[in-house]
C-alpha cells in the first residue's frame, strides 16, 4: 500500500492530514466506501473501474481519525494506492508498503484534438477537470489546449456524445475520440397504450420540457403547459385562489361541441379537473397532435390528447424529497374607478338633481370608501410536498403527500388540498409484474368572496359598515336596491369535494412468446362535492327572503377496464410493434339540488331547509357508455422508413340506434433522411426526419340523452292544488352521429452540429364534417331547434419549435427553447340553404359567417365621438356633438344589421412561448416569456352604464367637453352612448393581443461538497410569476373572461428543493 499527496500551491484545498471522519462499515465494496467518504468530505475519489473491480472487501471504523489514516486503512486492505490532485484522490492498484506525505508540483499544458469516428473535428466540446472550475472548449477545428495539475483526469463532455475521462499521466498531448450516445438517440416517448423511440414516432407528438415541472415552482399543470408547445393554446380563464384555463389544442375544429383535449393520466382517461394533479408527483407530459398520434383514441382524439405519467420508484436505495414553496401575491393590474370626490363630480355634471342627502352628507364629510381596498388583501400561497421512493430490482415505490394553502387577493377567496399518491409496481415472477397507481385527493374552497362586480359599480358615496363594524345590509340609506359587496362575507359556506383516482393492472409476458404481452388496466374515478350556502337576515339577501339556502351534492364514478395485448420484434433490420385494444367505460353522474326560502330564524340556517315556506328540489341523473377496440402496428426497417396503421372502432351510448359505432383509421410515414448513406451532411445536420400522417378522429361531445325526445315538467293547477305535469322540450335526432375531423399533417425534424440545435416543423390541415349543431326549425310544436349532424369546418396550421444550446462552457451555459404557431379556421358550410345567387346563407342569430373563423365579434363598429365641426352630419341622425359616433356601413342614414360587420376573431392567430436559462456555476437563471396575438374581444368595462340616477360607479375615462373635444370618449351625460337607436354600451371591442414576462426564476444548487454529505440535492429558488404584461387592451387583463371578476395575481416565489 503506498499513499501519496499531491499539493498544488495555486489552490486552497485542504489536506487529507487535516479532515476528520466519523464513519463505520463492515465488509462493502470500496466502491460504496468511496462514495460514502465523497458525501462526508470535499474530495471527489478518481479510478479507472477495471483498477478496482476485484478488490476485497473492506470495513472502517473511524470517530475523528483523519482521511489520511482512513485511506491507509483502505489501501492495506484492498491493495490500492491513493494521490490527491487538489479536491480529487485518484486511485491506482499497488502491492507497495509506503506512505509519502506531501508531494509539491507544477501545472502542465495538455493539448489535443477531439474528433468523432469518422475524423471529423468536433467544436464546442467541454474538456474540463471534475471537482475544479479548470476547464475549456474545442475551437472549430476540434483544438484544445489547457494548463492543468499533473496526474489529473480530463473531462471530454458534449451533447449527444458518450463522456470519456482521460487520465493524464506523463502525457502533454491527447487526441480523444468521441462515440454516439446510443441511450440519446434511443430516447423514449410516451405515446399511449406504450412507449416508442423518439426517432421512430411517425406522428405529431411534443413533449413539456423537464425545466418548466422541475425548475418552476407550479400549483397546476396548466402551468406548465402554457406557451411550451406550439400550437397548444392554455387561456387563464379566471383569476383567484383556484383560477381556471381553457385549454385547444390546433386551434377550434368544432362550432358548437367541446374542443377541449382529453386528459389521460397513467394510461386511464381522466375525469377530474387538471388543478386536481400535484405537478410534483408528474415524471412526463406528452401532448399528441395530429391524426395519427391520437387515432388510438378514436371518438375523443379529434381535439388532441394530454398523456401524463406519473413517478415511479427506482431500485436501489432509499430516497427522500422535499419540495416547498412559498409566495406572496399582488395583483397586476386593477381598473381604476372613479373615487369619492370624481364620483361626486361625475354625478354632479350628468344629473345633479340625483344626488341625494346620504350621499352630500359622506361627501362633505370627505369618508367616502374604496370598494377595492375593502376587498383587497395581499394573497399567499405554501404548497409542501414530500415523496418517498425506491425499491428493489422486484418491486418499485413512489410515495408522495401534498398540502396546497393559498389565500387569495379576495378576502374570504381560499383554497385548500391535501393530496396523495401511492404507485406500486412489483415483479411476481418472469412472466407476472403486478401495480396500482391511486391518487387521493380533498379539496376545501369554503367561503363566498365578495363580488368585484358589485364592487367595482357600487356608489363610493355609501356607508360599507355599521358602527359596530358589521357590513351594513343597505349601504346606501334610502335606496334598498342598493346592496352591499362585502354582503358575501356573511355568509355561511362550505364548499368540499373528495376524489379517488385508482389504476391497478397487471402485465403478463406470454410465456415461450419473446415479445407478447398481455397488459390489463382497471381504472375507477370518484368524486363526491357537498356544497351548502345560508344567507341570513344580516345581508341583504336573506333579509328579504327571511333567509336562503342553497345546498348541492354532486357524485361522479367513471370505471374503465382495458385489455391490451402488445406484441414487439426485431429481425435483423426490421422492427414490428403492435397493440391490440379492447375497452369499456361507464361514466354515472347524479346530483341533489335544494333551494329553500323562509326560514323562522337563521339558527340552523341549512340544516333547518326542510322547516322553510319555500323548497324547491331537484335531482339530475346521468350515464353513459363507451366501447372501443384499437389495432395499431408500427413497423420500422433500419429505423430509416417507419409506418404506423392505426384503426379504432368506437360505440357511445349517446348516439342514435343506427349510428353508435364509428371507425376511425388513420396512416403516418416516417423517413430518416440522416441514416441513408447517401446523406454527406452528416458532420453539420446531425438528425433529418421527414413525417406525414393522414387519419380521422371522432368527437363524441354531446349529452348522454341528445338523441332522445324529452318531456320537461309543465306543472298546472287543478282546484287550487298544483298537479304533475309534462310537456316537449327536446326533439331528439335518431340518427345523432359523430362529429368527424379528417386531419394530414406533414412535419421535418432537425438537427444540427451534433444536435447542439434542434428543429421541428408541422403543417396541417383539419377538415372537420358533420357538425353537432342545434338547426333551428319550426317553433310549431313548441320546439324551435334540434340538434342534428350537419355544416363543416376547417382548421389548418403551422407549428415550429426550437432547441438551441448557445453557449456551453464548464462554467456557464445558455440555452434557448422557443415555440412559435399560426392558426386559421373557418366555417365551410352551415345548413346547406342558398339564397337566391345560389350562396350558402350565414347564422346571423349565432354569428356564423360561411368562409369565416368560427368565433368572431359581429357587431356595430363604434369609432369614434361626434365633433364641433360635424354638427351638420350629426343632426342627420338627431345626434349632437360629444354622443358616440357608430359607422354606417351602406350609407344609408339607418343603422339596421345590414350596418353590423366582423370586428376581428376571439381566437388568437399567432401563439409563442419563449424561454431563455442561464447557468453560472451552481446559479441558474431561467426566463420564460410568451404571446397570444390577433385576439379581439369585447370590453364589458368600457362602457358608463350607471343608470338614470347615477346609482352606479364606473371607470376613469377623457370625456368629451365642448374644451375637452377628445374622441376617446362621448360625453357625460344620459343618451351619449347612443346613436340611431343602437346603444353603444358593450360594443367597445379592443386588441387583446398580449406579450407577457411569465416567469423568472433564479436557484442555486448548493455543490455537494457544502451540504456536509447530509443531502443528495439542496436547491433554493425564487420566482417571480406574471412580472409585467405589454398590451394595449383597457381592463384587468386580456387573457381573463370577465373584466369584473378577480384580477390576474402577480407573485413573488421563494421555493427549497432538497432530496436525501
């Protein structure tokens, strides 16, 4: 045994003469030894695995001994020899009995040239020193050159090539030949119903990037969808505690139907809600988008599918993870209504001879209320999450727990979950591996918020409180139609919903069949809401109906049971994968509605409904069906030509007799260009794949019953009592069928200089036919429309994707992942009714236009304010300057609808998503920035609908005045919002195009040598979320249904990472 120390004077590192270990084992590897002394010490151990393969066992007992006398111990027992090199001890076999101490040395400069198999030189190759910050990159001809410690272990690292490590020795010059990583190019997708090769799928398929689960702190999934893949639309909907998104994939296929993707968790279609998923329990997203990716879903692939995969444990040791958040929210952007003083102003200039005496009193007294501020409250959320994971080479576990609290920027707007997760999968022998995969799940948001509605239209000029600090019931003396905004804090709320989430199954590997396997899925969704509400007779409300309640208990069960059968081969060059499927689901709904009224007092409050003047009950009930077999074969030659054939046949209970079974095929190539030998390219484009799909998929989104003729309840009175009765209210079409979508997507993958950049390219076309709409028809018997398959769209876009890796150095690094999609679609055809020029005629009633996109804005165009000099032209229409001016599209001096025209489309034209990640050292900067543009919507904020007395608030605006001849907006006073007869109230339409810095974020990953050997990973961040939004629209935010409802949240993140 010889030790040797090496000591570079340029360095401070310490020696192993002066590091104390506490440590004990008995009879492990040396391997396990080192890695042990590794956690509990700053130095990195060094060795060539053939130097250390056979060597025996060892065991250590040390209680502050040093590492010097540790590794003495080690090389008498095992015959190795021990140098350090600064932080690192390299390892070498000996049968030499020697210590020597302390050896001083010299830097050397190393040089070479790194290349790949076939010669060619390779740039930007990291060539570094492991446990330093030494290090450097090839030039452009492969060169490098580097002054670095005798006897140290060089580093050869680059993107989509094996590592190599490099002892020195006595060398000055090292040329280094780098291999393909083969695992990288064998990287597997998730693609439903299995797994494949990223370089065999022949579909449309996009994966979420790890970073944005991983490196961002998120509370729903959603969050992490938005602006990461091209094409995939997410809207935030709605704002507060738990806000709501709305989520298309390539655009809006569908007019009337649901175009919202499926969800399947784990293999099983999901029932619930995505905020119901913990993202830190998600391993991978993959979102399929054409035809052919989402064919095996048949009948609910035609607005694309969301597959997620759960974790699951890996063999080997224990490990244990924490990961915290905790954040404080302000909201970005609050419209600013009129206060006391404008308020009054505003009155006092439209119709003074309104304002009453409470209001002079409070104005005088100068104690008028901001409702926002009473509203108002610095929200936060802590979100604690902990997993367990692990197993044995049988049996595989991941444990999770989640605890979500967050307090809104609404008083009284809270929400609360609790969920968790146990995935278990074991292997009973060679040809049986048994799991589950179960999700339990509370969910709490108790608690009514007050309307920011009410409060941003109620009279600032009111008293909010009774001088016990109470809301006051009528905030406004003399005016009892005048409630109060806070009224909602008095009420009596519970909101509560559990869920169960269970997928157990069972894979069997046909014995003496290589490659057959039988794999059984039992999936079982539950979810129970209990939701109850009292007013009382403190609020307005229940003072006026001597209390109310609502109550609503809500049951949902969906089972599943999947048989799949898959069969996989390799001979020679050819690979053949095929999936067999057959399938049943059951999805039962019931719920138990109450209302009640009159109560003797509000004790009980809803508990005591059955004691109230007033009950009305009413139950609903639901079920439905659904059967499905699947055949797919992929098959691959050389993985340079790929096929996929999927076809799905589908029966859905809701259908008509005659047409509950539709059939869904769909074909997809593949070519890798970049395996044909011909290919010369190869040294700069690294990856060349060319796809094309064709397939149809179904849309099955209608009610259970929609091709069932209905009676509804028409009660009547006979002699003074009320008797049942029933009348038609749904005419059913026996023939109601699917809604079809016939979709070709051709697509390029690319990459180059070793795949250091990525491409993706996909243009497709979607024609959707037979469309669920309601035709209205002859009101005759009582009915005046029916739902029937009829009309056509279509949808046709680009998507384009890219990975760069910009800079890549041991020390710093950037990155670059952008996303950028165009859609279009358009209505083709409606009923099939000419006029007289033989032209299909448009659905003016419900806005569809032939040749137009299917959500769009129709409407007179409101331009502008009259003016002084346009008395003349405004007398025309008995309007005088300051009233709003509206256009007359024919001229005619009648506005009518022949003066409505298509003012932009709800639906945004161009989508993208940014992210830029910065790492220096162990700092990591991440960016994400993302758009939505072409988007016009209504502004239901910008109007001054504050009725004749002038009882409701409104929004700061530039009126006109005959000194302020603005033509941003008419004048104050009553009639100005009109002209011709057509109010101009809720016709102000705006560009709600946006560009948003969506988050940023900076972590820290603590190096392992100052996390004392306690922890495997500690990573701190912060974060700030919806930091600042560029656009031009008026109101609280472009992305959010309402104008009146909960503002957007901005949020400051601090967030630990730590696994053990």
């Amino acid at each position: 045994m010889s030790l040797l120390l090496a000591h570079n004077g340029n360095a401070q590192v310490k020696n192993i003469e002066d590091v104390s270990v506490h440590l004990s084992l008995n009879e492990v590897k040396v391997e396990k030894a080192f890695k042990q002394l590794e956690k509990i010490t700053e130095f990195n151990f060094v060795f060539a695995t053939r130097e250390i393969r056979n060597s025996p066992l060892v065991s250590l007992e040390s209680n502050g001994e040093s590492l010097y006398d540790l590794l003495v111990s080690i090389g008498s027992q095992s015959h190795l020899s021990f140098k350090q090199v600064d932080g690192n001890i390299h390892v070498k076999k000996s049968d030499k009995i020697s210590v020597t101490t302390k050896v001083d040395y010299e830097d050397v400069t190393v040089s070479g040239v790194v290349t790949d198999k076939n010669g060619e030189p390779i740039p930007g190759v990291t060539v570094s020193i492991p446990g330093t910050s030494i290090g450097t990159a090839t030039d452009l001809d492969g060169k490098y050159s580097l002054s670095v410690p005798e006897e140290s272990t060089l580093i050869f690292s680059f993107i989509g090539y094996e590592t190599q490590s490099v002892v020195l020795g006595t060398q000055s010059i090292i040329n280094v030949v780098l291999s393909e990583d083969i695992s990288s190019l064998d990287e597997v997708v998730v693609v439903g119903y299995g797994e494949q090769k990223k370089s065999d799928i022949t579909g449309s398929v996009a994966s979420i990037p790890k970073e944005r689960l991983e490196m961002v702190p998120i509370i729903n999934v959603a969050q992490a969808i938005q602006g990461s893949i091209p094409g995939v639309m997410v809207q935030n909907t709605s704002a507060g505690a738990e806000p709501t998104q709305n989520i298309m994939v390539r655009g809006r296929n569908s007019i009337a139907a649901n175009n919202s993707p499926l969800v399947v968790v784990d293999g099983v279609p999901y029932g619930g809600n995505l905020s119901d998923i913990n993202p830190n329990d998600i391993e991978s997203i993959e979102i399929l988008k054409d035809a052919s990716a989402s064919a095996i879903y048949g009948s609910r692939g035609a607005n694309g599918i969301i597959l997620i995969t759960t974790k699951t444990g890996n063999a080997g040791e224990l490990k244990i993870s924490y990961n915290g958040f905790y954040s404080v929210q302000d909201p970005t952007n609050v419209p600013d209504i009129l206060n006391g003083e404008e308020f009054y102003q505003f009155k006092m200039a439209r119709a003074p001879h309104m304002m009453t005496i409470p209001e002079q009193e409070i104005y005088d007294s100068g104690e008028w209320v901001n409702w926002y501020d009473e509203i108002l409250q610095t929200g936060f959320t802590h979100n604690q999450h902990v997993s367990v994971s692990g197993g044995t080479q049988k049996t595989q576990f991941f444990m999770s727990g989640g605890l979500l609290d967050v307090k809104g920027l609404t008083l009284n707007d809270n929400y609360l979950r609790g969920i968790s997760r146990v995935n278990v999968e074991t292997k009973i022998n060679d040809w049986l591996s048994l799991g589950t995969r179960s999700q339990f799940s509370y969910d709490d948001q108790s608690g009514t918020s007050p309307s920011w509605a009410d409060a941003r239209s109620t009279n600032p000029l009111v008293k909010p409180y009774d001088e016990n600090g109470n809301p006051t019931i009528y905030p406004w003396e003399g005016m009892p139609q005048q409630g109060n905004p806070l009224e909602g804090l008095l009420f009596d709320n519970k909101n509560e919903s559990f869920q169960i989430n269970l997928n157990n199954f069972a894979v069997i590997n046909i014995p003496k069949i290589e490659g057959l396997s039988y794999r059984i899925n039992t999936g079982f969704n539950f979810i129970f809401r209990d939701q109850a509400t009292y007013k009382g007779r403190d609020t307005r409300t229940g003072l006026e109906v001597q209390g109310e309640a609502e109550t609503s208990r809500y049951r949902y069960n969906s089972t599943l049971i999947e048989n799949i059968l898959s069969y996989k081969k390799n001979i020679d060059n050819h690979s053949i994968f095929g999936t067999a499927l057959y399938s049943f689901e059951s999805n039962k709904s019931s719920s138990n509605d109450l209302l009640a009224r009159g109560f003797e007092n509000d004790h009980l409050k809803y508990y005591a409904a059955e004691q109230a003047n007033f009950i009305s009950p009413n139950y609903d009930f639901n079920e439905s069906y659904l059967i499905s077999q699947m055949l797919r074969v992929n098959y691959a030659f050389d993985s340079r030509y790929l096929v996929t054939v999927t076809g799905r046949r589908d029966g859905f209970s809701g259908f008509g007799k005659s047409t509950k079974w539709g059939i869904f095929p769909s074909i997809a190539l593949g070519w890798n260009i970049g395996y044909e030998d011909f290919f010369t390219f190869k040294d700069v484009i690294s990856e060349l794949k060319l796809r094309a799909s064709y397939g149809v998929n179904g849309n099955q989104a209608v009610g259970s019953y929609q091709s069932i003729t209905r009676l509804g309840e028409y009660h009547y009175v006979d002699s003074k009592e009320t008797a049942p009765g029933y009348r038609p209210t749904i005419l059913g079409d026996p023939n109601l069928a699917w809604e079809s979508s016939r979709t070709f997507n051709v697509g390029l993958d690319m990459g180059f200089l070793n795949n250091r950049f990525v491409a993706n390219v996909d243009i497709y076309e979607t024609s959707t036919t037979d469309l669920l709409l309601n035709r209205i028809i002859s009101s005759v018997h009582g009915i005046s429309s029916l739902t029937t398959n009829i009309g056509e769209t279509n949808n046709k876009g680009v998507e384009f994707s890219i990975l760069s890796r910009n800079i890549i150095t041991p020390a710093f690094s950037w990155t670059t992942n952008g996303n950028l999609s165009a859609n279009k679609n358009k209505i083709v055809s409606l009923y099939g009714i000419l006029d007289e020029d033989g032209q299909e005629i448009d659905d003016y009633a419900n806005n569809w236009f032939i040749g137009q996109p299917i959500s769009v804005n129709y409407d007179f165009d409101v331009n502008g304010t009259w003016q002084l000099d346009e008395v003349d032209e405004a007398t025309k229409w008995g309007s005088v300057p300051g009233q709003v001016k509206i256009d007359d599209l024919n001229g005619d001096y009648k506005l009518d609808n022949d003066d409505r025209k298509i003012l932009g489309q709800e639906d945004p034209v161009l989508m993208w998503g940014l992210t830029n990640t910065f790492t220096l050292k162990n700092f990591t900067l991440n960016v994400f920035i993302h758009g939505m543009h072409g988007i016009t919507k209504a502004n239901s904020l910008m109007n001054d609908h504050v009725l004749e007395e002038v009882r409701n608030n409104t929004i700061k605006k530039d009126w006109w005045t005959p000194d302020n001849p603005t033509n941003e907006w008419y004048g104050n006073w009553l009639g100005a919002d009109v002209m011709g007869g057509i109010l101009a109230r809720n016709r102000i339409y705006q560009n709600a195009s946006f560009v948003r810095i969506k988050d940023v974020s900076l972590s820290y990953l603590f190096p392992q040598s100052n996390i004392l050997g306690v922890f495997n990973n500690l990573r701190v961040a912060a974060t700030g979320r919806n930091l600042y939004t560029f656009t031009n629209w008026i109101g609280l935010d472009p992305e959010l249904s309402s104008q009146t409802s909960i503002p957007l949240q901005r949020e400051m993140v601090l967030g630990l990472n730590v696994s053990f």
